[in-house]
C-alpha cells in the first residue's frame, strides 16, 4: 500500500500581487431563488414609525404572496393590496426585512431595481443601520413617500458629521440639508435630493428603474451613484465593477467632513414598506403630493397596487488586498489538486 505522504510532492509557487491589483469582489448576493435566503423578517407592528402596517413572517409573507420570485427572477416585495380592512386598529400587511450579513467600511453595494413602492400613504426604503441608533450610523439610499417624484439619499449619526454646504467634485444631487446629527431638525438627517429625471415613482417604474450603487471608503467616505434604465455603465452588472469610472455621483460625503469610521459601524441592510406613520402621514408632508388624511387610505386594497419592489439583484462587494499568495499542489496519480493560501 502506498503512503499518500511518500508518493506526495509539494510544489511552492510564490507569486507577490502588488495592492495595485486590488478589485472589488462579490461577497454576497441576493438574486434571483435565493434572494430570501439569510433575512430576518420583523414581525408586528411598525414600533420605530407607527405605520399602519403589521409585518409579517417569511412563512406568513410567502403564503400571502407578499415576497416571492416572479417569472423574470425577480424578487417581489410588497404590501398585501387583496384585503378590505377592517377595525380602527387595522394595519395592513406588509414587509421588513433586515440582512443577517453586514456591510462595513471598504464596501461597493449595487441594486438593480425595475419597480419601487408608491402611492398615497406608501412609505418604501431600502437603507442600512447599526446595531446601536444612532452610535452605529444610519446610510438611506432610496426613501420618499406617497407621490413624491425624485429619491432622496441621507445619513443619521451622531454630532460631527455634516454634507459640506456646497456640491463636492461634482456632485450632482441638490443637497436639502447638511446635518447628519440626529439631534437636528428632528433628526432630519442631511439629505441630497437626486436630480436625474425619473428616480422614484412612476416614473422609475416607467423606465424599467435602474441601477443604485453606494460606496463606502476609508479614502471616498460615503458615494451613491443612480443610473436609470438605458444609461448603466456596463460593468455595473458585471462580477468586477469598478466606480472609478462611472463619473460624479449624485450623493457625496467625503472622509474629510464626516469620519464614515467613527460615524459607523457595520451596517445590516433593510428593505421595508410602511403606510402613513410619522412622515408619509404627516399631515403638511402627504399633502404635497396627496389629498385628504393618509389613514382614511389604509383599509381599501387598490390603494397598494404599485406599493412593490421589484429587484433584479443586490450585490456586495468587498476590496481584497493580497500581497502574496503560495499555491500547495499534490502531484500524487489518484489525488492531483492545488490549493492556494495566502501567506
Ligand atoms: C425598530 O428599529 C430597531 C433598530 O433601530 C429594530 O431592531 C427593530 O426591528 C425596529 N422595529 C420595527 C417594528 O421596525
Ligand atoms: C437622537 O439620539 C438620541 C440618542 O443618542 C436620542 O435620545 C434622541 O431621542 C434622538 N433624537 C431624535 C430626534 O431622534
Ligand atoms: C395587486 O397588485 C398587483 C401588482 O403589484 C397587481 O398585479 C394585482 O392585480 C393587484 N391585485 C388586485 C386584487 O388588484
């Protein structure tokens, strides 16, 4: 009987990639029949906002139909739009999910979204916060309500970390406010409205929706970039993006006026859909785009026809840095294989 030891050679190979070689790389992705998959879904009552809406379960949302994968392999999330409700506690049936997964500094996170919530009353985000609000940061990178037209971008933090006042290298959103400090203005958080036609809505829907990328830097501080339909960078949907090419974003928080390592801990990501609550039903806010009282909406199902998202994918990408790798190779007849290590 021959010793796998004796017959086994070991073949050393030493390669030294310098750090100029560092790409982002996918790490996790939500896609297609498995994009449910490592959620936690929030059951109950909307405790944090006081929406109208009571969350369900993943076994509850999947009976309901509420989250499920269409026949484009996209996945749906929405509110329930078959009940008449009924009683004045009544909330309707919603989503929140949170992602087991974290995203911390050093990250690329793209979205390609072909519909996002709306109506009257709806109060869709797709978003990210720590374990600790507001110690751990908050990063919103689509919310708006009821009819709104354009998505606006925003961080909540703690004081010391501010948009600067004026559009940085190009930035092309309209900034709104430039306090993240959660203690200002009710926690407004410093907001940059996107300026590119067609970014929320009905008329995202009407596009087929776009591509929303944020990254997330120790050199850039905190990016988001929007592309509609028909303008997305080719490698965007590719396994090796690369931002460096894609032009001024719409939201920019540069390193030098908010320490996005101090404002932020790693962040788990959020998709949710509430009604009414504390800013789709104020009643100056619904009244923008909206008439009459946001609650008298809730019980009637055609209101929530459009309150959905539709997601191609989520993807996460993360820099490595390898400096220097050994590949292990067996050369033995019955067991030849290769593993490579870094040193
Ligand atoms: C409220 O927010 C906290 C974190 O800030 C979260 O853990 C909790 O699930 C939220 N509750 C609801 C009902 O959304
Ligand atoms: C801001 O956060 C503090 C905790 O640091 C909390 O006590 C306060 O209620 C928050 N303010 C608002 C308006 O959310
Ligand atoms: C509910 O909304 C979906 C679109 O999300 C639509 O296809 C469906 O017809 C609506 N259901 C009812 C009963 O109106």
């Amino acid at each position: 009987m021959r010793s796998v030891l004796a017959v086994t050679s070991i073949a050393l190979s030493f390669n030294v990639l310098a750090a100029q070689g560092a790409t982002w790389n996918l790490k996790d992705q939500y896609q297609g029949s498995s994009f449910f998959n490592n959620w936690d879904f929030t059951t109950g009552i909307d405790a944090n906002t006081t929406g109208n809406v009571l969350y369900q379960s993943k076994a509850d949302a999947a009976s309901q139909k509420l989250t499920f994968i269409n026949s484009a392999g996209n996945a749906i999330i929405k509110v329930d739009n078959t009940t008449v409700g009924q009683g004045d506690t009544y909330g309707r049936a919603s989503i929140k999910i949170t992602s087991q997964a974290t995203i911390a500094q050093g990250s690329l996170l793209i979205m390609d979204a072909v519909h996002l919530p709306f109506g009257c009353s709806v109060w869709p985000a797709y978003w990210m916060q720590g374990p600790n609000w507001p110690n751990d940061g908050e990063i919103d990178i689509i919310e708006n309500v009821n009819l709104a037209t354009t998505n606006r971008y925003s961080l909540h933090t703690l004081q010391g970390c501010t948009h600067p006042a004026g559009p940085t290298d190009g930035e092309t959103g309209q900034i709104i406010s430039t306090d993240c400090f959660n203690q200002t203005n009710g926690n407004q958080g410093c907001i940059v409205q996107e300026t590119k036609p067609n970014s929320y809505g009905a008329g995202f829907a009407s596009i087929g929706g776009g591509v929303i990328a944020m990254r997330w830097d120790s050199t850039n501080g905190i990016q988001i970039w929007y592309f509609p339909r028909g303008s997305i960078p080719s490698d965007l949907s590719t396994t090796s993006p690369n931002p460096d090419g894609w032009g001024a974003p719409s939201a920019d928080y540069p390193q030098s006026r908010c320490d996005t390592s101090k404002f932020f801990s790693p962040q788990h990501l959020i998709l949710d859909i509430t009604l009414c609550g504390n800013f789709a039903g104020a009643a100056n806010v619904f009244q923008e785009t909206c008439q009459g009282v946001c609650t008298d909406l809730i019980k009637t199902p055609t209101n929530y026809n459009n309150a959905y998202f539709e997601i191609a994918y989520i993807r996460h990408f993360v820099k490595y840095v390898i400096l220097s790798v050994y590949t292990l190779c067996s050369t033995h007849v019955d067991y030849p294989s290769c593993t490579v290590a870094p040193l």
